[in-house]
C-alpha cells in the first residue's frame, strides 16, 4: 500500500511539471563519450536539429533511437551552456567490442559449424542477449545431433580496452539414443509394423557401430508424417497422429518416444470418373488404373494412378500434363468419390539436348544412349529409359538427367548432367604356390579407353611355372552403329605336376542387338595348343592329350538383362544361353552347351538376395575326346568356394589328378547387405552347391555343398572380393574351409 502511495506522489507532481514544459531552441548539438563509433553515425539517426524547436518528447525518441543501433549499453541527453551557448549533448556509453568467440569441449560440432550457428562473425558488439540466444543455437544443434543433455557454460571477460571474449565452455554428455518406441490408440498396426517404416530405430546391440538408435528431433517430426501416411493408404483419412512425447531417462542417455495415434473410420472408394481432356475413351482411361470403386481408400496408389495417366499423356507428346485429384468425402457412407481432372497442354517436341560434366567421355557415347533426338515427339517413358541407359554404361558416378522448357511452350529441351568415375582399373601382386612357383601377377582393364567406350584389357602372369600374356579390344558401337567387334589375342605356357602346355590363340567378337535387353554375340577362336612333358604315371585322361592340338571353333549365344543397373544390379534378370561347336578344320571335336541365369531382389534395409544357376555341358564328336582345357574345373570364388581352385570335379583316383568334367551346374544363393555406404562396401553371406561330373557319371550326383561369408567393394582399383567358404563335407583329401580373394577386373 505503501508502494502504490508512492508512485500516486511521483505522478501528481510530475502533471504540472509536464503541463509547464515547452518547446525550446539549442545552439548546437553534441554526441560525447563515443570511442570506436563515429560520430557522424550517430547523427544520422537523429531527428533534432540546432535552430530549430526541440521537445521532451522528441528527445526521448532520438534516445531510442540510438539505443536501437544495439552499440551502446547507455545513452543520455542533458541541457547545457557553454560560453553563452546552449548545447543539447548526447552521452552515450559504447558496449564492449566483440573481439572473439571461443569454443570449448565440443567434440561432435566442429568449431566451424558452431561459429555459423551463432552467426558470430557478424556479431561487432556484445549484448547478454546474444549469448543468451547462442546457447539456445548451441543447444538446439546438440539435440538434433542426438545429445539431449548437453550442459552450456558462457563466460564473458571485458578487457581494458572495452574488448569481450565469449567463451562457450560444452559439456555434450553423453549421446542419448532412443531405447523404447511406444504408441498409444493404434488397432490397424501393430508397434512393430509402425517401426519398421519409421526412419528413428530402436537402439540395438551394435548401435556403438552403426549408430542406430540416435536420437534426431527433426527425423522424430518425420516419422510422424511416415505413420500418418501407413494410415492414409489403408483407409483412414481422418487420422490424426501426436507427438512425440519425449521422456529423457534418469540416466541421461536413453529416451523413450510416446506417439498417440487417433485412427477414425475407414474409408472406401466411391465413385471414380475423368474429367478434363480426354485423350482416349474414358472407360479406357479407367480400366487401366489400380483404384476401383469398392476398393480401400489408398493415396499413395491414387498417386501412383495420376502418375499413370501423366506418363500415359506425357508418351504421346503432352509435356505439360497436369493430373490434379478432386476428391469428395462421404462420410456417412465411408466413401471416397474421386474424379481426375486432365489438362493436356500442349504437345510437345524435344529442343536441344544438353550435355554436361563429360570431361572425358565423348558426347556421341552418351548421346547415343538418349532414346530421343532432336526433332522427336516427347515422351516421358523414352527419357526415362535414357537416363536407365546412360546410367548403365558404368561411366559415371552420377546421371540427372531433367528437362526444361525450350526457346518456347512447345520444345521441351533435355539436359544430362554427369559425374564420371574412374573406368579403369590396374591390379598388381606376387605370390607363391607348390605349384606355380613365385608369380607376378598383373592387369590393366578401361571400360572407356580413350573416352570412346572401347573396353581395353591387358593382362599378363610371370611366374615359375606360368606364364600368359592376353590383349582385347571391343568396340561396342562399331563405327557409331549398334553394332559391336571386338578381338582377344592370347599366349599361355603352363608347367602342371604332370604335364606342360603351351597355347597361342585369339578370338574375333561380333555382337547384334535384338532389342534393348536382348543380344546375341558370335565369336570365331582359333589355338595351337602344346602338351608336352606328360609323366609316365600321370592318369590315361592326360596321357592321351599329350601332342599339338589346334582348336578352330564359332560360339554363338543369346543373353538378356534386365537389371535396374548393370554394374551394380538391385533388381532384374541376367540370362545367357550358349552354344560353341569345334571342328570348323582343327584337330579338336566337340560340342559345348552353357545355360546361365541370375536374379536380384531387392529387401529392406538395402539388403539385395542374389540367386544365381549355371548348367554346361560338353558333347564328343567321334572318337575325339573332350580337351583338359575345355573340360569343367569347380571350386573357387568364381564357382564353388570353400573349395580350392579347379579341385571339384572327376578326380583318378589312383594318381589324385584331377581331369575335368563334361557336365557341370553350379548355384550360389547370396544375401548382400551393407557395410560402408560412402565406400560403397558390401558384405554378403552364401550357400554354394554344385559338382562337374565325367560323361559315364549321373548329372546331379554327389552335389557338394558349402556357406561362408564374404566382402564386395568396388574400389578405386576395381571390383575387390574376399570370400571365406566353409566345406560342409570334405573329403579326406579336402580342407575343411578355404578363402578366397580377386582385385581388379577378372580376365
């Protein structure tokens, strides 16, 4: 009561006082007390002026005006007279200058990264609320980066000079993951249907390696639109999804996340119908999309029908389709009417196609995997199937592929922005085996030698008791066409526990398109070969070969691909059949038959399931027998691992040789899953089975059988492979495991 007395008596006395008060006139105008700021700026933001009438009140507003500036912690303005004149003076008190922003303990935010946060490069003054402010940033920045309690201390220190030092000292605690995801009202999905789709995880046992589990705030906010949406494609429109609650745990590390889900009625489809511009029958148009009436209620299938009819306009030359959903509630019923209202716009013609970022690749080896040329009525599908192809060629680590309008509305150009990637590859080791002595061992592989497309490849192996030299060359756009030549040339001297060989030799290749997914391929190989040095004991297989054989034989076969992206397949089919028959002159006969098919599936979490088969068969002609390098040879990381190289097969069993198969199948089954993104590192698991057989042997007799784990990485040398088998049933003369490893392109 006391108080309010008193503020009743300042007010009383103070009415008069400002009744009295007038206008008055000042000789000049002074600024006082400015150290670093110039004078001249604080002028500028006053509004009175020498010679002319000044109030209390204008006063008061010019003194807020330069408190705004934010550079001064005091202002004040006073009345005096010097020598016979009346100033009006302004003292102002600077704030401290701010010199310099320091970080300490932090460890997960650079320093860098924290002094863009608080913008403090820009900051000239010190003011408490910008240190306020900063550890709000500061804090903010920890939480998304899954840092919960992290703990700020600001210190500030004022020099002699008026200069400030802001120092930030960050306790960031401890890294809090999310241990528990709950949901509240949820009767159409079960919890572990809900967090399977969502982007945050629970922690798990490994989380110390992949970081599962980390806690992102703005991933949370995500995650709530990804629930809502599992909700919107089974029916329920009106659902409604709150949250996350979050509670931070005594331990200050685990976070448990509540999310309340409201679930509504479930809604079908009513009424469907087209409106617009029509651009075949409308039941037509209908029939071809996934929605019918009667059906639930789904938006990501209604999306997928718009799409739909967008490509369907867009394959005819209408760009600029629009495919816009008008959608009527039902309530009462559960029902959903939907009409698609079509505008066309017009057609369309491709412009000018662009191409960017190709440093070495030629333009004419990715124009000519573009479906379109200029000229050509536009179509989405054919863009798309561009970039597929483009992607496909291995050149480049990126391909975006847009479009944009033309020099006018009915041009629509196309640009290609690539990224290459290195195409080559170089492998280089040294060795040594029993049999092979010391080995040096090299290759020198380019998918895209001379930035022409041509694929190069050089090999050679010095060893002492092997030694091949190998040169190919293939042009998969002969002379521009579709059309693709290519020749092998080759020497190989061989020094086995029983024999020698000697070849020389080389193939011609000549490949024609079928359509876009299918090839055929024809090849003419001629050898001399030389087995020489057989001893006396070795088995009868390898007596008889023992002389100078030439091979002259043409290959045909017939392969399909149909894989999302050829150097590194998630989805699709690779098939080949192949037949090769020798006797076209030579003195080798036979007849050999390959069936191959691999399959890829795509899994969550990026994983990809692998299934591949591989059947072959060898026929005689005559009395000639099967070649020892022609026959089947298993074991290894090409075939069956877990087992040595060339050691699964028909075996004397007096002398141990091992001479080759006439019929073979191998299949690997493989789950592929990854390791390092960035590096684009895999790891795989796999069961291998398979054997090669003799001609008087039952095919599919006495299968062998291994599983093993293994890496895949496509490293800056070229495809690197390590494989450890497991033998599921080794034969006494057998290693119960083996591994294996390749680096670098395979010959």
């Amino acid at each position: 009561m006391k108080n309010r007395w008193m503020v009743w008596l300042i007010v009383l006395l103070w009415i008069p006082v400002a009744g009295m008060a007038s206008p008055f006139v000042v000789d000049q105008i002074l600024v006082e007390g400015n150290r670093r700021v110039e004078r001249t700026y604080i002028e500028g933001v006053l509004t009175v002026a020498a010679g002319k009438a000044i109030s209390t009140e204008e006063i008061d507003r010019n003194i807020a005006a330069i408190f705004k500036t934010g550079r001064f912690q005091d202002v004040s303005a006073e009345l005096v007279e010097r020598e016979g004149r009346k100033l009006l003076v302004f003292n102002v008190v600077e704030r401290p200058l701010l010199r310099k922003v320091v970080f300490t303990g932090n460890s997960e935010i650079k320093t860098d990264k924290l002094d863009e946060l608080v913008n403090a490069q820009k900051i000239e003054f010190y003011r408490p609320q910008v240190v306020r402010e900063a550890i709000e940033i500061i804090k903010r920045a920890y939480i998304e980066e899954g840092h919960y309690a992290t703990e700020i201390d600001a210190k500030v220190d004022i020099n002699d000079r008026q200069e400030a030092t802001i120092t930030f000292d960050i306790d960031e605690g401890d890294k809090v993951y999310v241990t528990d995801i709950r949901f509240e009202g949820n009767t159409v999905f079960k919890d572990k249907e809900l967090k399977k789709v969502m982007l945050t995880k629970e922690k798990w046992f490994l989380s110390f390696i992949t970081g599962r589990g980390g806690y992102k705030e703005e991933m949370t906010k995500v995650d709530r639109d990804i629930i809502a949406d599992q909700y919107y494609n089974e029916g329920y429109i009106q659902v409604s999804v709150k949250g996350p609650v979050v509670n931070l745990l005594p331990d200050k590390k685990s976070i448990e996340l509540l999310y309340e889900i409201e679930e509504g009625k479930q809604f079908f489809v009513g009424k469907l119908d087209v409106s617009g511009d029509i651009l075949k029958d409308k039941q037509g148009l209908l029939n071809s999309m996934t929605l019918h009436a009667g059906d639930v209620f789904s938006r990501k299938v209604m999306r997928e029908d718009m799409l739909r009819i967008n490509d369907l306009y867009a394959d005819t030359g209408f760009a600029y389709v629009n495919v816009t959903p008008e959608t009527q509630v039902d309530e009462q019923a559960n029902k959903v009417d939907i009409v698609y209202d079509i505008e066309q716009g017009i057609k369309a013609r491709i412009g000018h196609i662009n191409i960017s970022g190709n440093t070495r690749t030629r333009d004419k080896v990715v124009r000519r995997q573009v479906k379109l040329a200029e000229g050509d009525t536009y179509s989405a599908s054919l863009v798309k199937d561009s970039r597929r192809k483009i992607n496909n060629l291995g050149y480049f680590d990126e391909v975006n592929l847009t479009t944009r309008k033309g020099d006018d509305l009915s041009l629509m150009d196309i640009d290609i922005d690539l990224k290459e990637r290195p195409t080559g590859s170089f492998s280089i080791g040294a060795g040594f085996s029993s049999v092979d002595g010391l080995m040096l061992q090299g290759a020198v592989s380019q998918d895209n030698f001379l930035g022409r497309g041509l694929r190069l490849d050089l090999s050679g192996s010095l060893g002492g008791s092997r030694t091949v030299y190998r040169v190919g060359l293939l042009d998969p756009y002969f002379l521009d066409r579709d059309l693709a030549l290519g020749f092998d040339v080759y020497d190989t001297e061989r020094e086995w526990t029983d024999f020698d060989r000697e070849t020389t030799g080389g193939d011609i290749k000549l490949g024609l398109p079928i359509t876009d997914d299918i090839r055929s391929f024809f090849v003419y190989r001629y050898e001399k070969k030389n087995i020489t040095n057989v001893d006396d004991d070795a088995s009868f297989t390898i007596r008889e070969q023992e002389g100078k054989h030439t091979l002259s034989s043409i290959s045909a076969s017939l392969s399909r691909n149909t894989t999302d992206f050829r150097p590194d397949p998630s989805r699709g089919n690779i098939s080949e059949l192949g037949i090769e028959y020798a006797g076209i002159g030579g003195t080798e006969r036979f007849v050999k038959y390959t069936a191959d098919h691999r399959y890829f599936y795509p899994l969550p979490w990026q994983m990809v399931f692998s299934a591949h088969g591989r059947i072959g068969y060898i026929q005689e002609i005559g009395d000639k027998s099967i070649p020892l390098d022609e026959r089947f040879f298993l074991g290894g990381m090409n075939s069956l691992r877990g087992f040595q190289s060339r050691e699964v097969g028909p075996r004397d069993p007096l002398t141990g040789d091992f001479f080759g198969g006439s019929k073979e199948a191998v299949f690997n089954l493989e789950l592929f899953f990854p390791l390092i993104k960035d590096m684009k590192m895999k790891g795989l698991v796999f069961f291998d089975t398979g054997n090669a057989w003799a001609t008087d042997e039952s095919m599919f007799s006495d299968m062998r059988y291994s599983v093993g784990a293994g890496i895949s990485w496509n490293s800056p040398m070229g495809p690197l492979r390590f494989a450890w088998g497991y033998n599921l049933s080794p034969k006494e003369w057998e290693d119960a495991s083996a591994f294996d490893f390749s680096v670098g392109k395979m010959f």
